[in-house]
C-alpha cells in the first residue's frame, strides 16, 4: 500500500497507479517490514535484500550492494565507494528494488528521465527484468552515458533545454501512454502498460537507497557516524539515508541518526537558497551536471530530513569542483565530477565549524568517472 507523504492518502499500487498523489505529493510505502532487531548473522549474497527490510521482493538484481567503506587519511573521514555497482552508480540501488517492484506489478514498459546515471541504472535492470525501456535525457548527455543506455537496449530520447524540460517530455511521454493503459477490469489482455520508474518520484527507488545506511551501520557493527555528506540533486540517496538511519534508530538497532549534509551544485542549488537566500546559491557549476535539478521532487522531505537531523546544505561552485575531483582522481579514486561536491562540502563544512575536525563522518563516493 502507498501512502501520500503531504496528505496521508493511500492507494494500492498498481501497474496504473500515477507517480503521485492527487494533492500532487510524493508516495511512501504505506507499512514497509518492520525491523525486530540486528540479525545475528547476515547473509550477503541477497545484497540489498540481505536485511530483510524491503517492501518488494527480490526478483531483480544483479548482485548489487555491500560497496566498501575505506579510510580518506586526507580527511580524517571514510568514504563509502558508491560507485562499485554493475552500472558504476549507487542509482542501482534504487533502480534493483524498483525494478522489483514493476516485475511484481506487471508492468510491461517503463519511462525514466535522467541526465545520466539513473537512465543506464533503469534501463540496464529493465534489461534484466525483460521489461522495455524509454529514457529521456538532456540533449548534451556525456557519451558514455548514452552508450550505456543503449547497449542495455533502451530507447534513448534526447531533449533540448535544461534538466526541467527533460521531465516535462518525459511527463508528457507518461500521459499519452496511460490513455492507452491497460487495466484488468477494462482493458484487453497483453496491452502494453506504461509505468514512470522515476528515481524522483517512485516510493520503491527511495527504499533501495535506504540500503545505503542499513549497510553502513552493519559495516560498523551497528554504530552510526556523527555526520554523512551526500550530493544532493533531487536527494534520493541524501533521503535515502535518512529514512534508514532514522528507521534502524526507531528499531533499536542503533542508536543514533547522524546529521546529513547536502552538496548542491551552485546555481542550481534550490535547498541552500531556502535556507540561506538566493546570494548563497549563487554561481555556477557545470561539472556537477548530474545534480543540477532546480525543483526536487521531494523539497520538502528534503528540508524535513535537515531539521531532524541537525543537518545543513551548502552550494559548491564549478571551480572548487573539478580541484577536488583532479584530487580524488591521484588519490585512487576515479570519481565523477558530480560526486566531487560531496568531499569538497565536508571541507567546507569543517571550516565553517559545523563539523568538527575530529568528528567521525561518512561521504559516499556516488558513480565512476570511467563511465564519463
């Protein structure tokens, strides 16, 4: 069952269930499995489903999940490498679990839009599931990641404009298709259906990510660091992290939520000018093209997840950038740009004194550079 985060609406989901609620806000799962206490013993070979946590089955996957936490000495702070997954992206997370989810739906074709990552995230796990795909994308998609869209045999539609536009045709996509959807109670058997497998919008990409944090806490012996810093475009990993710690903290698994911090990309940073007023959003950062979204989905539980947690967002311009991600790069770590914001933002975060030198702290390394 989905439940409406702004108005408590449910509604069972279904092939043909909107991405949203009538009031227009996001859908959760309405009773996910509730925790009962650490296992024991944990059996990695089910990845993301190891936990026993997830509201979908596994139907999915491509043995996605358990990426390694490694010391960053550089910053007294431990990176989790997000970026080893089947994809190079941590967007497999939420991409496995939704695919789930539309295998046991009887979706027949999903539509993503992307500016990269979640398109070959989607398109590669629809491939697995023997579901078509369509991803939308920005005109000026780097090269590598069209290819890995295509090779997984989606169908790639180029969009000019700015990432907005890219939703809006993919939306427009979406609603042409559903006049043709088919419904058991109406419809002739083996109409093809038409379902939004948005990393944005759909409840069970938001579970995947939450794999992060059950994943972190297990790697420390169900401890939880003091703060994560995360990119944070329409935050499905930065939420995703805060709807596991805080559901593993509720359980008694651990005993803490750290404070989550966001990495925006300059001028595209709509959470810091919430906050802080549009001079500190301000610049610009064309590096970080993969977070550049000027209108979350989630905005509010964005805002929601920074109050509870103490947390805060800070804007990184294109230059502060692509230094740290030549840093990373002769660290060992080839990163994409987009990811560099969130190192770059610790480093910020500490000067400022928000985060304390000696404070203990998680940055997720979120996608390869080779696939750039």
């Amino acid at each position: 069952m989905y439940r409406c985060v702004d108005c408590g609406r449910t509604r069972t989901p279904t092939a043909s269930t909107p991405h949203r609620c009538e009031c227009g806000g996001p859908f959760a799962f309405a009773d996910p499995p509730a925790p009962s206490g650490p296992p024991d013993s944990i059996d990695r070979g089910r990845g993301l489903w190891a936990f026993g946590l997830l509201p979908v089955g596994r139907h999915v996957t491509l043995g996605e999940g358990w990426t390694p936490l490694v010391s960053a000495p550089d910053r007294s702070a431990t990176y989790k490498l997000e970026w080893l997954f089947p994809t190079a992206s941590f967007k497999d997370r939420g991409a496995a679990v939704t695919l789930s989810h539309a295998r046991e739906l009887g979706v027949d074709r999903v539509v993503e839009d992307s500016s990269g990552n979640a398109g070959a995230a989607i398109a590669t796990y629809a491939a697995r599931a023997g579901i078509d795909a369509e991803v939308f994308v920005p005109a000026g998609v780097k090269a590598g990641k069209r290819l890995a869209i295509e090779r997984a045999g989606a169908t790639v539609r180029p969009v000019e404009g700015d990432r907005a536009d890219v939703t809006e045709a993919c939306l427009a996509a979406v609603r042409d298709g559903t006049r043709g959807t088919a419904t058991a109670e109406t419809d002739p058997p083996g109409q093809p259906t038409v379902w939004y497998a948005s990393h944005a919008w759909q409840p069970a990409f938001l579970e995947g990510t939450a794999t992060f944090a059950y994943e972190v806490a297990a790697q420390r012996d169900w401890t939880v660091p003091d703060a994560v810093v995360t990119p944070l475009g329409h935050g499905t990993l930065f939420l995703g992290a805060y709807l596991g710690f805080t559901r593993l903290e509720q359980a008694g698994w651990t005993d803490g939520v750290p404070r989550l911090y966001g990495a925006q990309a300059a001028g595209a940073a709509p959470v810091v000018a919430d906050r802080h007023g549009p001079a500190a959003a301000a610049g610009d950062n064309d590096h970080a093209d993969g977070i550049q979204i000027r209108d979350p989905a989630r905005r509010d539980e964005i805002h929601e997840a920074l109050e509870a947690t103490g947390g805060d967002v800070v804007a990184i311009d294109s230059e502060t950038t692509a230094a740290e991600h030549d840093r990373l790069g002769r660290r060992g770590l080839p990163v994409e740009p987009s990811c560099a914001v969130a190192p770059a933002a610790l480093d910020r975060l500490r000067d400022q004194d928000a985060i304390g030198a000696d404070e203990d702290v998680v940055v997720p390394l979120t996608g390869s550079g080779l696939a750039t």
